[in-house]
C-alpha cells in the first residue's frame, strides 16, 4: 500500500491538533497499535494514528510492533518509523519529519510539542504558509 506524504501530515497535524497536549505513555513500549474498547486494534501512538487514518490496515502495524518484542520483552533492534513510513510509500523528507515526531512522542513530549519541534528542526512549513528564510549581511565597515 503507498500512503501519501501530504495525506500522511495532514492527519498526523489533524491527530496532534485534536489532542495537543497528550502525553503517549505506555507500559508495554512504543507500539503503533492496541486493543481498542471495541475489541479491535486502533492507532496507539501519533504515527500509528495517522497511518491508519491513511488507510494502512492496522493489523499490518500490529505485525511491526509484534516483530519488535522477543517472548522475553527484551528489545529487538525494531525498525524506526523513518524505515516503517518509508516502506509505505512517504517521501525521504516526509519519513524524518515523521521520526522527528515519533522521537519526541517517545520520550515523553505532547503531541502538540512533538510536532512543533520536527516543523522547527525540519524547516516544514505550516500548511498554507510558506518558508521564509533571512540571511544577514554584514558589511565592515572601511
């Protein structure tokens, strides 16, 4: 399934603005899916969110998070979300934006900040505005 990058951040934006200042907190680790009060899987993290809201089905995602846990819940080498959003078709740029975000999730940061801080270390623009760049010039002075 290939996702669109601008689908992609349009719902990653539209998830973070809907909840700015939850705080992902987990005990089983960093998944992009869980059981919702329905039975059935549903988004657990920003990134999770967005991807099923694109259409990936979340049952795929649950096999990516499965692959992350050996039996012992020790650690695997997990693929980062730059890797998983890649394999969905989003753009190189799109991809670090989205680690960014799942960074700062991750370690505790509201959805709101998470993506504020990829826009700023990113440099992607707003929806609807452009960027701006300044340079200053220093002329000395003879």
């Amino acid at each position: 399934m290939k996702v669109e990058s601008e689908t992609f951040e349009k719902h990653v934006r539209r998830l973070a603005a809907e909840s700015p200042d939850y705080v992902y907190r987990t005990t089983q680790g960093c998944t992009y899916v869980r059981y919702g009060r329905d039975g059935e899987w549903c988004g657990d993290c920003l990134i999770g969110g967005a991807l099923i809201a694109c259409g990936v089905p979340a049952n795929e995602l649950h096999a990516i998070d499965a692959a992350e846990y050996t039996t012992d819940d020790e650690w695997e080498l997990a693929p980062s979300a730059r890797i998983v959003l890649r394999h969905y078709g989003i753009s190189p740029e799109m991809a670090d934006w989205g680690d960014i975000v799942q960074q700062h999730q991750d370690h505790r940061h509201s959805w709101g900040d998470s993506v504020r801080a990829a826009d700023r270390l990113m440099l992607i623009p707003k929806p609807g505005r452009a960027i701006e760049v300044r340079r200053s010039v220093h002329l000395d002075s003879a």
